[in-house]
C-alpha cells in the first residue's frame, strides 16, 4: 500500500511538521488550553482529596450514630421576626428564638429504643481559657461520660473523664490537641490547673489530633455536661444528642422512631412543628457532598471560561496559518490534493495542539493538586492525593472537542480556497 491510501497519516505527518516548524507560537497557542485544562484538574483532584477527608472525619464519628439537634421552628421564626422589626418584644429577640425544650430526659427515653444502644448530649458555650500568661478563646463542650463509649477519639494522653465525675459536676477537662499546644506549649498538659472563665478545671487528657475541624476535637474543649449546664451557662437544657444504633440498615426507621418520642415529649402534634431535626450519618454526608458538588461546578464554570479563551485563540493561530500558508495550499491543491486533504490537515494540527494543551494541562493540574494535598498534610488533615481518572478523561475530551469545535471553521476556509487565486496570494 502506499502512503496515500492512509490520507490522514498524511496530513497528520504534516501537522506535525507544522506545529514543530513554529514552537513558540505552538506553546503560546496552547497556553490558554493548558491553564483551563489544569485549573479543571486540580479542582477536580482537590475535590476528591478533600471528599476523602470529609468522609474519613465522618467514619470517624461512627457510622451508626444519629444526631438530633434544635431548630427553630417557623412559626417561631416568622414571630421572632415580627419581634424583631420592631414589634412588642423585640428587644428579648434572642430569647425568644432559644430553643430550651431537648433535654436530658429526651434522650434517657431515647435510650430505650429497640435499635438503640447508647446516646450522650451536648451543651456548647465559649469561653477564654488561661494558663499561666497564655489566653485563648476556646468552644467548650459539655458531655456526659457515654460520649467516650461511640465516639471514636483517642487520647494522646490522660483519662477520660467518667459518669460519677459527671454526676458530681467535677470541674475537670479534656482538651482537644490544638488548645493544649497553644497553651501548655512544651508543657505536659495533664494535672495541671486550666482557668476556664471564672473557674479552674484540673486537665485529665488530651484528644488526639483528628487533623481537621468535622471531628471538633483539635480546637475544642471537653468537660462533663453537668459542670457546663450549672456553673458556665446556667442551663438544664441541651443543644445537640448523638444516638448509637445497632443496625444502620434500619437507620431510617430508628430516626422517625426518636422523631415520635421528641414529639411526644415536647407535646408536638404537627410535624412543621418540630423544634428539632435527626440526622443519620449518612444525611450529613449528602447534605456536605451536595453543597461541595455546587463548588465544584461553579470552579469548573469559571475555568470553562479559560477553555472558552484558549479555544477562540487557537481559532486565530489557525486563520493566521491558513493565510501564512495560502500559496502552500494552491500547489497541493493544483497537484490534486482534496478539500478533504487540506480539511483534514488543518483539523488535525488544530485538535493536536489543543489535546498538546490538554496533556500539558493535566500535569500542571496533578502537580498543583499534589501541592494542595501537602499543604493540606503539613496542616494536619489526613489527605489523600488523588487524580480521578473522570478528571482527566474530561481534560483529554474538553481539549479535543475545543480543537474541533474552534479548528474546523479556519481548515474549512482553508479546504475552499480556489487552488489558482491561492498560488497567485502573496
């Protein structure tokens, strides 16, 4: 066989020729495609790196856990409001929008569920923290001691702190690795004396770090619930609860299950409403991947705009070649090359360059990911550098779809030049 019975071997020996023949300009050309190419691939492998971590912060807290917490509910909102805008009230607006209803006592009959093994609640408040010359504001969290029976945090050191402990409002604390390095520093935290707002608190341990802030327990403080309700905040009431489940399968039912005795409790006829939600672990995790899929999509938009630029630019380059070329067209044409042969040449050396973009792209974009991640690792966060194989499958596509798409309008005013006023163009 013979070299022309493969046309498009031809021409893309010829392309090749050509892109070789001007460098400089083959780079500039694609510099816009290389910088869409990579700014999609590094969203697209941060995504996943930082998808990864979310979902190991939420493994972390255990898969077969529930979370209840307070909401308000809209016809309280919608009073608070009114309030709010001047109406009667409107000056103890924070008061009336407190939810004080979720208590102990919920979750004791919680507790008694078929699938239900264990809950703990959660009082939240803020306070500064001292020790010696050093100060921080710190988020203190009051548990009771079944906490250290589901959630699944270790100590770097110390104890946790137990029931009785609890029982007896016993100002003692487990700190969270962050607070007991900005404040302890090269001191070993455990048995010294903490001071929490207008209290001391004895520190029994020190969480270690989970490397991020789902877990909450790296910039957290830990106390039991009692000392939080009756000596910090003055409260009965709690503002989160975590629920133990046995089978996750029945997740669902157990969570509509601790709907009914929260409505029970709380003498609530109509589900609207609740002045609470439940939320399975694997709620969390929908809630937290759609909100990151709208980012990811917005990213990925606005480096479409790159692509859009890169694509317009390689559509210039190659009217600039079509007409740096003109004289060379009439001769292939006059020794009886096709409008196919000059079409199919100048496509091709317009999908070479953008798909040379596109590899050039995704190197760029896995290494700056790669830099993400060790930024992300030397924080602490427990990340995995990741390039999807979806991620560069689109960059390889997007590239050779923009050569096509921006390349056939100058390959075909090339192919329809008349082969005799071309040889004549100077």
């Amino acid at each position: 066989m013979t070299r022309q019975s493969f046309p498009m071997f031809s021409s893309l020996k010829q392309s090749i020729k050509s892109l070789f023949a001007n460098p400089a300009r083959t780079m500039l050309t694609t510099l816009g495609i290389v910088i869409g190419i990579a700014t999609v691939i590094m969203v697209l492998s941060a995504g996943a790196g930082f998808r990864g971590f979310i979902n190991d912060q939420i493994s972390s807290l255990g898969s077969n856990t529930l979370v209840i917490a307070t909401k308000v509910p809209p016809t309280t909102k919608n009073r608070a409001a009114s309030n709010a805008s001047g109406g009667p009230g409107a000056q103890n607006f924070n008061a009336v929008v407190a939810i004080t209803s979720f208590k102990e006592r919920d979750l004791e009959d919680i507790k008694r569920l078929p699938n239900v093994t264990g809950a703990y609640g959660i009082a939240i408040g803020q306070a500064v923290a001292g020790y010696r010359e050093n100060k921080k504001s710190v988020l203190y969290a009051g548990t009771s001691a079944d906490r250290f029976l589901i959630d699944q945090g270790t100590l770097r050191e110390g104890r946790f702190f137990t029931e009785g402990e609890n029982a007896g409002a016993a100002q003692v604390a487990l700190l969270g690795s962050g607070i007991a390095d900005d404040l302890f520093e090269q001191d070993p935290p455990v048995g010294k004396i903490l001071r929490i707002g207008n209290l001391n608190f004895q520190v029994i341990g020190v969480y270690n770090s989970r490397g991020g802030p789902v877990g909450g327990d790296d910039d957290m403080l830990f106390m039991p619930l009692v000392t939080a309700q009756k000596k910090l905040l003055g409260i009965d009431h709690i503002a989160r609860g975590v629920v133990q489940i046995a089978d996750t399968d029945r997740g669902d039912i157990t969570a509509e299950d601790i709907r009914g005795v929260l409505r029970q409790n709380h003498r609530i006829t109509d589900s609207v409403k609740d002045d609470f939600t439940v939320a399975t672990q694997a709620d969390v995790l929908d809630t937290l991947n759609t909100v990151f899929n709208g980012i990811t999509i917005l990213l990925v938009a606005i480096a479409a705009i790159s692509l859009i630029v890169g694509g317009v630019g390689i559509m210039n380059i190659m009217y600039v070649a079509v007409t740096e070329r003109t004289a060379e067209i009439g001769l292939k044409k006059a020794v009886g090359a096709t409008n196919m042969n000059i079409l199919s040449e100048f496509l091709a050396e317009s999908v070479l360059v953008t798909v040379l973009g596109g590899i050039l792209g995704i190197g760029l974009g896995a290494f700056l990911a790669w830099i993400v991640s060790v930024v992300a690792i030397s924080s602490g966060m427990s990340w995995h550098f990741i390039v999807p194989l979806y991620a560069i499958a689109i960059g390889v596509g997007v590239s050779a779809i923009i050569g096509i798409s921006f390349g056939v309008l100058p390959a075909r005013s090339a192919s329809h030049l008349d082969p005799i006023e071309a040889l004549r163009y100077e």
